[in-house]
C-alpha cells in the first residue's frame, strides 16, 4: 500500500494549527482525534471583535479630529478678537488722560486763551492727536447731540428734568462723550434726558408740572 507515513514530529501546516487553537478555545481536548470544531463560527467572532475595535478607533479618530477643530476655531478667534479689539486697553488706559486734557481746555476763559494763544494751539492739537490715535486703533467717539434720541445700548442718563418743547426721552445735554470699537461698548456717553411736561390744568397759573 503505497503512501508517504507522516512525521509525528513534523509541524503542523498554518491552517491546522488554527483549528488546533480552535479546538482548544471550544473546550475540546487535543487527544489525536481531530474534534469537531465550527471553525467558521469561531472565525465570525473574531471578526466581529476586530470590528468592533476597529469602530471604536474611528470613533476616537473622529473625536481628537473634532477636538483639534474646535481649538483651530478658539484660536482664529482669539486672533481674529485681539486684531479687531486690540484698541481697547489702549483706550481705557488713555481715556482719563483724554478727559483730563479736555477738562482743562474748557476751563480755560476768553481772556486766558487770549493771552496763552500759542499754549492753548498746543494743547488744542495734542488733544486732536489723541483722538487720532484712538480712531487709528478703532476707537471711535459717541458725541451725541441736543435733541437727540436717548440710546441706552450707547448713551447713560445722568438726569432727567422737563424742558418745555423737547420730546421725551431726547437727549438735552451732553456732559461726557463715549467711546465705541467696532460693536464693543468702553464707555457709554453720559447725557441728560428730557422728561414729559405736564400741562398745568385750565385756569392754573401755576408753574407745569413735570410728568415723573
């Protein structure tokens, strides 16, 4: 009878020794009778943990790709923040000094201007320069104007009182101008507003009164 007798030492092939592994994951002892292993079954399972792995490392992919995202947005927009309001802390630092300056310009009298002309030309344009280096920075003023509607996302009523023949809620006098930057409020402009007259009843002499 003619056939090659196996070699009880040799090593067994890639594919029998898998389903040797098999055989053992299944609980069947290796005994030399070959068990009776679904192998495919076994192989099923194995893919379907490489699946299940390889779907939770697309999930955390997906997560740091979204999370490097949102940094990249954070920082364009700290970027984008400090080029366009980089203006401000210049502007709360040299506001009081602005307002110092003008102060003293409207203190000065007719007389004194007069006698100090060359002084107060100085002073005049040190006050312009001031101003322009604010608006090169993007710092605008908010001068409001007599007569002017009240604005309360710009404008800051220090008062109100009746002035007979302005409107209600019209701005009747501007005591210091704001400061804007782009849509960032620094200071609002602080003014006074008029209050609603209330006619005196017919036949009262009496002084109107004003609406409160």
């Amino acid at each position: 009878m003619s056939g090659t007798a196996q070699n009880p030492d040799q090593e067994n092939s890639p594919e029998e020794a898998q389903l040797e592994d098999a055989a053992q994951e299944s609980g069947v002892a290796a005994d030399g009778v070959p068990p009776v292993v679904d192998a495919y079954e076994v192989m099923q399972i194995r893919l379907a943990d490489l699946e299940a792995e390889l779907e939770q490392a697309k999930d955390r992919q997906l997560r740091a790709l979204a999370e490097a995202e949102n940094t990249r947005r954070r920082g364009q927009k700290d970027r984008d923040d400090a080029q366009r309001y980089g203006g401000v802390k210049l502007a709360r630092d040299i506001l009081p000094v602005l307002d110092n300056l003008q102060r003293a310009i409207r203190s000065v009298s007719s007389e004194q201007r007069e006698l100090a002309a060359d002084v107060m030309a100085g002073v005049e344009l040190t006050e312009r320069e001031l101003i322009g280096a604010l608006e090169k920075n993007n710092i605008m003023r908010i001068n409001p104007e007599i007569g002017d509607k009240f604005d309360a996302n710009q404008h800051q009523a220090m008062f109100e009182a009746p002035v007979p023949g302005a409107e209600k809620g019209t701005i009747i006098e501007v005591i210091q101008e704001g400061f804007v930057c782009h849509d960032r409020l620094i200071r609002a402009a602080t003014v006074g507003v008029a209050r609603a007259v209330v006619a005196a009843p017919a036949g009262d002499a009496s002084e109107p009164e004003a609406e409160s």
